[in-house]
C-alpha cells in the first residue's frame, strides 16, 4: 500500500490536483475573515479635484466690483464615487507654497456634501490690496485623521491688471466676428453713449475699452458707456481677450454731433420801474442735451455783467425804453438769445405836507418868547429843506434844513420868532411855507392870540352893546366894533 501511495505521489498529475485543492481550501477561509477599513498607507485610494470658473480675474480700482471665480471641489474614491460628510481645509497659497492673505474665500473649513462636492466663492482683492498681476492656488486638504497620507489637490488663480496692455496676450489669435455696436448712433455733446462688443468678439471674456485715443483702459466689460464734451468725429478702441488669453482688437469712429442750443426767456420784476429802483432779472432756461453755464446781460442802459447764475439785479439812472438782451452759452458752446423791454420813468414827485403848533399858548404882548415847531410836517417823497414862517404881524423868519437836517440843537424844525415877541395884543394870523428837496411847497396858517400886558388872565370888557353880532352863540370880545367874526377870543 505504501509503495502503490508512494508511486502515485510521484505522479505529476496528482501533485497537481493536490496543488488545487490546497489553493481553494486557502480562499474559503480568508472569505472568513473581516476585511481591515483603509488606514495608513491606503489613503491614496481617495481623491480631490478643484475647478475654478473663471481661473483669471481682473484686480480693479477701488470702488469697483470685484470680480469672483467659483471654485467647485469634489472627494472621490477609487471607483470615481462622492464621498460625503468629509471635512476639508481650504487654503490660499503663493505659487513657492507659502500661505498669503491675497483675496478672500467665502469659507475655509468646509464638509462634503452627499455627492462628496464643496462649492465656495474666491474674491479677488483691489488694487489698494496689491501692486500688480500675480497669481494665487487654492488648495483643498482632507483633514481626516484616519488619512494620515495627505488626500489633496490645489487650482492655480491667475490676477491680471484692470490695464491690460496688447503684451499681456499670449497671442494676436482672437479675429473680430463683427462690428462694435454703438447706441444711440449718433449721439451728441454730453450724452450718454454706449459701446457693446459681444458681436465683434462673442468668444471673450473681457472687455477693455479705450475712448480718448491715449492708449489706456478707460472701461471694462463687454459693455461700457461714456459722453464726450467735445463735438466731432472720435474714434474708440476695443481689445478683446479670451479665457486662453487670446487677443484681438478693433475700432469704431463715431461722430458726436453739437446737439441742440437752449432756448431762454428773461422775466423782469417789475417790469415798470422809476429811476434809481432795483429790477430783477431771472432767466428761465431749457437745454435738451445739457445745461447753460454762462449767462451774459446786456441791460441796454450801456452797462453789462456776466454771471454763471440765473439771476441778477441792476438799477437805472435815467428814464426811457431799455431792451435786455441775454445772450446763454450752454456746456456743448452753443449760444442762443432771448430778450425784454423794461421801462424807466421818471419819478412824480408830491408836494410836502405842511402843519406846525406855536408856544407858549398863553402870548403877552411885549414879553413872550414866542416860536413854531413844524415837527409835524413831513415830505413821503424826499425831505422838507427849508422852513419859511410869517408871524403876522410883518415879520418873517427862515429856517434852512439841506437834506432835511436841522442845524438845531435839537435837529427839529422849531423856527423861533426873531422879534422875541408880539409888540402888540389882538388875534394874529402865522403862516408856515415848507419846501421840499424838489422845490415843491405847502402852506399852513394858525391864528395866534396875543394878551395885553397886564397877562391873559385879566377881565376883557364886552362889547358895548352885549350883542352876538356873528350869532354863533358867543360874545364878541377881540373886536372892539361887536361886528365880527372873530372864533377865537369869545366868551359866553
């Protein structure tokens, strides 16, 4: 039996049976076995991929938005399927690896979602924030501590000058497809126009638009407006370029028309006025396409003025017909006219109105200081020069008042009587003349009594026959005849 065992080990065809015998028993029983989760070195067995939409953003001025790239990151296994619930760090590095705050992220510690995604937005900083062109990588790091292989991927940013400059291209290979559409097509001094050059350039992704010639980026974006100050022909300059950094470049002449003048009317308040009064001037203008900024009068009167304002006063000197002329200067220089008559008449002047009292009341003749206070007259026009009174009894005194200043001390018009007193008793009738600065007079009267030496207060004998001559009820006592009629020295 050993020996027949023995020969049939020999055989190759056993040994070969045996082999496969012995290598399916080994697989059933490493079936059994739990296999370990990946650990160590089997991290590599996952994934990280970063895309940034779009990978090159403009650094512009302050004030200006700034522009955003979307960056979109996704864990993968090994069979290319999301991982979620994954934690990564988010990083922005230089292009030697060195971390760098240039630009922001929306988030920088972020987790999977059930597709394995992580979506966050990049802002590009300004140009208060960096000097000039440069490039950034956004890097993604697994931060699993059962991966301790690092499990990352990173995305290379690139920050271009808002000046772009023909040099900046990496090739002239970016043909206009069409023309550069401008609206409105033929727009005039100071209003807005607009440039578009998505038709010229439909594959672009930026826009630099040149409008006064020097070679320089005036504006961004595939459309751009502006006004010209100047009327003529200009010509406006666009280069194109790609994601690829391709570019091309076109031109457009365009001719910026004068545009319509403003148009004005003057209104005069009051429009009738005597000579040395204050008109006032207000121009009432419309300009379509801009505004006046230059307003020049010519009041007709010889004299003129300039003003950037709308209104204006001027006074004249003589009486006539005067025609304002207003000649307007708007901001795209054109000049128009407009016109008014304003009529100076000389001034009417009116008489002074005249009244006056005399003191004392009570006048003994021979003794009292006797004198007219003509405060109460007065000129509405201009002012009382000279004072002029007739006592009644043949005298006369003047006073002079230039300008209507007294050269009394008190600077009232009180005339004195320069016949201190009356010599003599009885009824007197004072006249007051003024006259005013235009020569014109008034004349006013009041009848003065004068008592006898002995004073006013003594018995005056009646009348001889005890008779009202004048019937208005009073015995007459001031005139000796009992004739009348005398109102102002009665008594019952």
């Amino acid at each position: 039996m050993r020996a027949k065992f023995s020969s049939r080990l020999k055989n190759p065809m056993v040994w070969l049976i045996l082999l496969t015998l012995a290598m399916f028993v080994s697989s059933c029983r490493n079936n059994e076995v739990e296999v370990p989760p990946l650990v160590g070195d089997s991290g590599h067995h996952l994934f990280l991929t970063i895309q940034a939409n779009p990978d090159h953003l403009v650094i512009h001025e302050p004030g200006r938005p700034r522009e955003q790239s979307d960056i979109s990151i996704q864990l993968k296994n090994q069979q290319g399927q999301g991982v979620p619930g994954e934690n990564l760090k988010l990083r922005i590095l230089n292009a030697t690896g060195n971390e760098i705050n240039i630009g922001r992220l929306s988030d920088y510690n972020v987790k999977t979602d059930a597709a394995g995604f992580v979506r966050v937005i990049y802002t590009a900083p300004d140009t208060s924030e960096i000097g000039g062109a440069t490039s950034i990588i956004i890097e993604a790091i697994l931060t699993n501590a059962s991966y301790p292989r690092e499990v990352t991927d990173h995305h290379e940013i690139e920050l271009q000058n808002s000046a772009v400059n023909p040099g900046d291209c990496s090739s002239g290979a970016l043909v206009p497809q069409g023309d550069i559409t401008v609206a409105p097509a033929n727009p005039v001094v100071n209003q807005t126009v607009c440039f578009n050059g998505t038709a010229a350039f439909p594959t672009a992704v930026e826009f630099f638009w040149d409008f006064d010639g020097d070679g320089r980026s005036d504006a961004t974006g595939a459309n751009a407006c502006t006004a010209f100050g100047r009327a003529g022909t200009v010509q406006v300059s666009l280069l194109a370029r790609s994601v690829d950094r391709d570019c091309g470049t076109t031109t457009t002449v365009v001719t910026i028309g004068p545009g319509a003048p403003a148009s004005c009317t003057i209104v005069a308040s009051p429009s009738q006025i005597l000579i040395g009064e204050t008109v006032n001037f207000t121009a009432i203008t419309a300009d379509p396409d801009g505004r006046v900024r230059r307003f020049a009068w010519n009041f007709g009167d010889g004299s003129s003025q300039t003003s950037s304002r709308n209104t204006i006063t001027h006074k004249y000197n003589r009486a006539g017909s005067f025609a304002v002329v207003l000649t307007i200067t708007d901001d795209q220089g054109n000049v128009s006219t407009c016109q008014t008559t304003i009529n100076v008449g000389e001034e009417t002047p009116g008489a002074p109105v005249c009244a006056f009292t005399v003191s004392p009341t009570n006048i003994v003749a021979g003794s009292s200081a006797v004198s007219a206070n003509a405060s109460a007259s007065t000129d509405p026009d201009g002012t009382i020069d000279q004072y002029t009174v007739d006592w009644g009894d043949g005298t006369f005194d003047t006073l002079s008042c230039p300008g209507g200043v007294c050269p009394t001390p008190t600077g009232l018009p009180i005339i004195p009587k320069g016949t201190v007193t009356y010599a003599n008793e009885g009824t007197f009738t004072v006249t007051l003349v003024v006259k005013d600065n235009d020569g014109l007079t008034s004349t006013c009267t009041q009848q003065v009594t004068v008592c006898p030496a002995a004073g006013c207060n003594q018995t005056t004998t009646q009348c001889s026959n005890g008779i009202d001559d004048d019937g208005d009820g009073f015995i007459d006592l001031a005139d000796p005849q009992c004739t009348g009629p005398s109102d102002d020295n009665e008594t019952t």
